[in-house]
C-alpha cells in the first residue's frame, strides 16, 4: 500500500476494492510468512519501533531491498484478469531460422497451444534463442496473453529490450529493472528482472525464463517464488538457457520436462573450444598488481591485431589490482563489475569499439553480444568459476556469422573438474547431430 499511495488517495483505492479490481491481503501472516517474496525462514525476520503503528513491528530483511514490508502493512493486490488494450500485433523480424532454431521454435508453440505446464529449450550460447521464442510470443499476443519474458541480470534486459522493441513493433513492451521507468507500465510484452516480479501477482498468460540457471536466480528461493506468482495459474512457463543445472537435465532425460536441445549456433559453424594455459602463481603476482607473463603475450598479440577482449577476473578484488597495470600497458582498457555505477554505460563504450580491453567479473558472462570478441579468463580454477560460468564465458566468442571463431583461452594454477566439464560439455554439443 505504502507503495501506491504517491501514485493515488485512500479513496481510490478502496473504490476499487469495494468493486472487486484489488483485494487486501496482510503482507506479514502471524506465522512469520512474507506475503511478497514467499520468505519463512526465522532469522531473515527482525524488529523495530514502528512509527507508523507506534508498537513493535516485524519486518522481512529478505526482501527489504524492494521497500520495507512491516507487519502492520497491507497489500493491494490486483485483479489478474486486467490486460492491456487490443493491439495488431506483427512481427518484424524478417530473417530466416535454421533448421534447429525452426524446430524449437515449433515446439515451444506446439508446447503453448497443448496447455503444457512447463518446458525447456536447452540452446548453445550464441543458438539465437531470441529468435526462436518470436513465433510463440505472437500466437500469445493474438490471443491477447500477457507475456512475460524474466531473466536474472539487468544487463540482459537491457540488451533484449530493443531487439523485442524491433522484432514486435506495434506491441506495447516494459522494461523492469532497477531504476526503470516503466515500473507501473501495463503491457503485452514485460522483459523483467527477477527481483522486479515481487511486485506482480496472477499477472502472466505466458512466462518465458531466459538463463534459468544464472545467478542470482538459481541460489535464491524468493526469485523462484516470485516467477511462479507473476505467472496465472496452469499457465506455460518455458525455460531457456544454454547450461541447464544436473538437476534439470535429470528431469527433461526422464520425460518428466519436455525439452528440446540446440545443439548448434543459428550460423552453423561449431562452438569455440576452450584452450587451457598453466598461468603459475596468478594469484600472487595479482596481489603485486601484475599478471603472468603469457596472459600478457596473450593480449599483446590480439589486441595488436585491434581486436577487442574480454578478459574474465573471479573478483572485484582481483579486477581493481591488476587494471592499472593492464591500463598502462594497454590503453584502451577498462573494467566493469555488479556494484559500478558506470556499468551500462562501460559496456556501450565497448559494444562500440571505444573500449579493446574489457576486465570483468563473472556479472558479463551472460547476455552481451560483441562481435568479434576473443576472451580470457584469469584464474579459471577459482572456484568461482563453475561449470556453466565457463561455458556461457566461452559462448562470449566467435557469435557474428562474419567472425564464426575466436580464442577462449582458460588461464590456471592447475585444471578443475569444472574447467574439464565446461570443456566436454563444448566438444559434445559440436558432435551432437542437428536433426533437420
């Protein structure tokens, strides 16, 4: 309520109340549940003098970020059956899929129209995914759905908002995420955070989840409870990413999850394999503000070639300590991490070639597209550095039908079981068949 109340009167709101558009709900139950993020958990609850109430109030910390939610405060939830205007929704993407982008494309609409629940469309970094989702999102509008298309990052909705823009451009599209304008925005198309769903209830007719297995998503129940409320009742929600957990690929080999896999990129030619490079003692000649020699050949040589790079670091840490160094030697070098201001505004710098040198941690693993990019990683074997981390790394390379390949080098102090299974897990998608 605390929430609407700049937008509107109490008056208001209670006339929709009284004639059933919102209902009230309690936003702490007395059993110490967060009506918002779902959180039951005792010591992610805490106390303090309400001014509001004058007693003692209890509120959730798990959600805090997105506004206090105190016991004393109330929800206004709205009616699930409100959509948008009717639109002539088109689609204005012209170009052609490839055989295995046509198929998944199928199957997410056969998939949509049979009532199915849930499904996964299991694609290789750089498959087209986008693409492949444009058939289905226009039968859902035809039919005046509500589609809903989350993903973890903001950096990735940032990126997907002006190709969905172009691909539909007579359907009104919000973009949620921190900062975001179109926060109360009521549209056919919501490319959204998943932090941002807390705020929707019943809302979805469709729910695509891209990257499902990103962090912060795949390690936090509350994101996980808020896409299964935004989502209407026995409604599809389709699951896209290129590295799906053990835990899904289980259940998609048993049947229990219909998937369909895309073994190959929309340009046909096979996934960059990883090569790995014994870097001795990364990590003490990082503290000393330096990196191992044949990283340093490594760069020289590429970025003598004026090609651009990014260069992936396991932490802020290590980014802050060797950037000065790398940008003495190299001077068209920046870096870029979750908690920079400057995020979206570094990586347009680099998007348009102002920027060869990119240092980053693991926030640009996903979503962001370079044409022509080779990459590194500095200290592949931290742990920080997963399996599916690696392979979405890697999937940074060789994307542009113009520049199919790209160096992905894996710089270590000693290979890990997840440096091995990233690498295996890119050779036997290049040798899986692509059934036309």
């Amino acid at each position: 309520m605390d929430e609407i109340l700049p937008c509107t009167d109490l008056n208001t709101i209670h006339e929709h109340y009284a004639n059933g558009y919102i209902r009230y709900e309690p936003a702490l139950t007395s059993k110490n549940h967060c009506t918002r993020c779902g959180n039951a958990t005792l010591h992610l609850f805490a106390s303090y003098h309400c001014f509001r109430c004058k007693q003692t109030c209890t509120y959730c910390r798990s959600c805090v970020t997105m506004g206090r939610v105190s016991s004393c405060a109330v929800y206004a939830i709205g009616s699930s059956l409100t959509a948008p205007p009717v639109q002539n929704h088109t689609l204005g993407w012209t170009g052609t899929l490839s055989p295995a982008q046509e198929r998944a494309a199928r199957f997410l609409t056969n998939a949509l129209n049979s009532n199915k629940k849930e499904c996964l469309i299991w694609a290789v970094c750089g498959a087209g995914k986008t693409e492949m989702l444009f058939e289905a999102i226009l039968e859902s509008l035809k039919k005046n759905y509500r589609v809903l298309i989350a993903t973890p990052r903001s950096d990735v909705v940032r990126e997907l908002e002006p190709r969905i823009r172009q691909a539909f451009p007579k359907t009104s599209i919000a973009a949620l995420y921190g900062g975001s304008e179109d926060r109360y925005k009521n549209a056919h198309i919501t490319i959204s955070t998943t932090h941002q769903l807390l705020r929707f209830h019943h809302a979805f007719d469709f729910t695509i989840i891209d990257e499902v297995d990103a962090f912060p998503y795949d390690s936090d129940p509350k994101l996980r409870y808020a896409v299964r409320r935004a989502a209407k009742p026995d409604t599809l929600t389709a699951y896209v990413t290129a590295t799906p957990d053990q835990t899904m690929q289980n259940i998609a080999a048993s049947q229990k999850l219909p998937a369909i896999k895309v073994p190959r990129r929309y340009h046909g030619h096979p996934l960059p394999v990883p090569e790995y490079r014994w870097a001795a003692g990364w990590r003490k000649k990082a503290v000393k503000g330096k990196v191992p020699c044949n990283l340093e050949h490594w760069l020289e040589t590429v970025l003598g070639e004026r090609k651009q790079v990014f260069l992936f670091v396991p932490s802020i840490r290590i980014l802050t300590l060797v950037l000065p160094y790398l940008q003495e030697k190299f001077p068209e070098t920046d870096g870029v991490y979750s908690e920079d201001d400057q995020r979206a505004e570094k990586v347009l710098t680099f998007r348009e070639g102002k920027t060869r040198l990119l240092l980053t941690t693991t926030i640009l693993e996903r979503g962001v597209t370079v044409k022509g990019v080779q990459v590194g990683v500095l200290g592949a074997d931290d742990h920080v550095f997963t399996e599916s981390a690696l392979v979405q790394i890697a999937g940074r390379a060789g994307r542009s039908p113009d520049e199919p390949t790209g160096d992905v080098i894996f710089f270590h102090d000693g290979k890990t079981r997840a440096m091995v299974k990233a690498k295996n897990q890119i050779l036997m998608m290049n040798r899986v068949e692509v059934i036309k």
